[in-house]
C-alpha cells in the first residue's frame, strides 16, 4: 500500500476558499489543532461579525520533565489594538499553517510497493580492494539489477571497520543504508574494544550471510620462511621479533593472527593498517615478515609468485590453492578460522522491505554467475537466512569473544 499526503495549503486555492463557510473553517481548524493543545475561540464584535482568537499551552508529557506551560496569544499576532478581529484569510493561512505542522510531525511510513525510489548506499567498512570490497562488489552489482536501482559502494575505513559499522546502526532504518559487515565488525570488535559506539547484537537488522574465505598465511617470495614450521622456530627463537600485518584492529586476519600465536606459543608483534591493500604493499615491500589476511585479497599475488602463502586456517584446503595444506594439518589439530562477511541494516528495518531485501541477497547468492565470480577468487558463498541467522551471530560473537579473551588483544 502506498501513503500520499497532500498538503492542505494547495487544496486551499483561492477558488475553493470562497466558498467555505466560517463555520467549516472553525471546526476544521479547531480539529486539528488539538493535538497540539491550541485554543481556537470564536467570538462576535458589535456587527455581528465572526472574528477568532488563537492561544496555545504546551502540556507536560508525562516522561517529560518540561514544566506545565500556558502561553497567552502571542503579541505579534493577537495585540488586541491591531488584530482583534482575524480575517477569513488569516484563519485560511492559519489552518493550511498548522495542518502541515501536524502532517509535517507524522511519521512517514515506508512502502515496500515503492521501495527502492533511489539509490542504495552500500557502505564497506574498510578501503578499496581489499577481501571485504572484493565480496561487495559483485553483490552491490547484481542487487542494482534486481532492484533495478543504483547501488552505490561507500567504502569507509577505520577502527577495524568500526567507525562505518556505528555510521549505518545510527542511520535512518529505511532501507538505503546497508553495511557489508565482517566478522570482525559483527563479533570481534564488541570483545576486543573496551568502548565500542553500537552494540552488534541490537544495533542492526541482519538481512543475510553472503560468504565465507579462510585466512592465508603468506610472506614474501624472498622470505627465508618456506613452511609455516620453519616461521615458528624464527618465532621461537626471537620473541616479538617477527612483525605480522593485518588489515587492521578486530579483523579476522588480526585475530587469527592472535589466535595462532596462542596455539602455537609464540608471539609476533602485530602491526595494524587502515586496509589489506597497504599491508599488502608492505609486505610486497618486505617492510613487515608475515601477513593473516583472507585468501581472495593476497591471492593475485600468490599467483603472480609475489608472495608465499605457508598455510590456510580453513577446515579443508582451499579450492584455488589445493597445494597448500592447512594449519590443523601443519600440527596444530582443531585450528579453524574463518572470515564472513554479511549483509545489515540499522535495527527496525520495517519488515516489508527486511523481506525484500533478504530474498534478494539470498536469490544473488544463489545464482551461477555471483558463485563463479567468488569461488575462483576462494570465497564460498553461503546462504543463511535471517531467521537461521540469529543464532549464528549468536554463536560467533561468543566464539571470537572467548578467542579475544584467550588472546589477550584489548584495545582502548
């Protein structure tokens, strides 16, 4: 159903106004003013002719801790030596005033027949290039042609893509803002930072997995390092002495950077960049020894013999690199981890248009060309919808916050 409201001033021509009588436009005026607690008096002058007062009192709301006010008629308008006597006019433009204060107040309902009537903000939380914009890409492209409505990319780095994460949870729910969220943004961040601005668990309307990638463990071509074995014992041997890059604080290659140091009794001395592709360059720079990012950003690379990857944290091996072992398989059994990456809007979204929206991801999700698009890049694209997904994120969030924790990685 759609909702028009049509502002009374232009129903209000000067055709029309001739021929309402005073009475009408008493009570018409008086309707509707008194939600807004306005006095509308008629009286009579010595001929005979009706004239109105106007005065209005602003009452406490009862979780309000405003003081119970009365205002008398305000002087520029009802100075008793110049505008006793209120002409049809004035109470025309009086009424066509206070009914678009009224109309102007109301909510306006979203319609889900009109949805989308403009383009589609999809913000990425972190820059261009890197394993979260590479997912939303494709996405942003194929929802643009089902909704048949620009979407446009807002990538928005920082704070382990905290800053755009609270930007759309304090965005209007109206189905123009959506956020790319990570596992990071999604269920690290909330134990790994002390004073978080958006709570994951309420802040968003979660419309629906997208994808999932392992992390790769890679290092320069020209690195000493062959095997993940050979890493370890330089580990051991020089505490802290190995440098290891992410794309940034709460990110899935920081925690699992973390998570592995744990496992494996060593430390690196983590280095945090706004972003993948500046890490990348480092590390193609041999300014940092080691990188924990997902496969699909390091993979170009790792087929250009730029880099070597040295392990994956997935389950199983990577389609696209099937030479390469896992961690578990390099010794450390029961080591998994994995990016995500999901699709949200601001809390309340209203259901119509949740149920669009979710449909349409999943329907994305699902087709052949968007599955191509990510597996040759080492994505595997997952549908979970939102129903399944409560518990999902639920079960994440208490997953990463005990991996924080047993890390020890806090930040203010």
């Amino acid at each position: 159903m759609n909702f028009s409201l049509t502002p009374l001033a232009s129903l209000l021509n000067a055709n029309q106004t001739q021929r309402l009588s005073k009475k009408f436009i008493f009570h018409a005026l008086a309707n509707i003013s008194a939600p807004l607690a306005m006095r509308i008096v008629p009286r009579s002058n010595m001929q005979g002719e009706s004239s109105y007062s106007i005065s209005a009192c602003i009452h406490r709301n009862a979780s309000s801790q405003d003081t119970k006010m009365n205002s008398t008629p305000t002087p520029s308008l009802l100075n008793t030596k110049r505008t006793q006597r209120f002409s049809n006019k004035f109470i025309l433009q009086a009424l066509a005033g206070v009914s678009a204060l009224v109309f102007g107040a109301l909510p306006m309902v979203a319609s889900a027949d009109a949805y989308p009537e403009r383009p589609i903000r999809l913000v990425v939380p972190f820059p261009a290039g890197g394993p979260t914009d590479i997912v939303a890409r494709p996405l942003a492209h194929d929802l643009s042609v089902l909704l048949k409505q620009t979407v446009v990319i807002e990538n928005k780095g920082g704070a382990g893509g905290a800053i755009a994460a609270d930007s759309v949870a304090k965005s209007p729910a109206d189905g123009y803002t959506l956020l790319v969220g990570t596992v990071g943004t999604q269920a690290i961040n909330a134990a790994l930072y002390k004073k978080l601005p958006y709570d994951p668990a309420v802040d968003f309307t979660p419309l629906g997995l997208v994808a999932a990638a392992p992390v790769a463990i890679v290092v320069n071509a020209k690195s000493p390092y062959q095997t993940l074995g050979e890493l370890i014992a330089a580990a051991k041997k020089k505490p802290s002495g190995i440098t290891f890059g992410s794309a940034g604080n709460g990110t899935p290659g920081h925690l699992t950077g973390e998570m592995f140091s744990t496992t494996a009794g060593i430390k690196f001395a983590h280095v945090p960049y706004r972003g993948s592709a500046p890490a990348i360059i480092d590390l193609l720079g041999q300014q940092i020894d080691v990188m924990f990012d997902p496969v699909q950003s390091v993979l170009p690379h790792i087929q250009s013999g730029k880099l070597r990857v040295l392990a994956i944290s997935g389950a199983q091996r990577s389609a696209v690199l099937p030479q390469v072992p896992t961690v578990a398989e390099s010794g450390y059994k029961q080591f998994e981890a994995e990016a995500w990456w999901a699709i949200y809007a601001p809390a309340n979204l209203p259901p119509a248009i949740a149920s669009q929206l979710s449909k349409n991801i999943a329907d994305i999700v699902g087709s052949i060309g968007f599955r191509e698009r990510l597996t040759n890049l080492g994505v595997t694209p997952v549908s979970i919808l939102p129903g399944p997904y409560a518990k999902f994120g639920r079960s994440e969030l208490e997953k990463w916050g005990k991996a924080v924790h047993d890390s020890g990685a806090q930040i203010d």
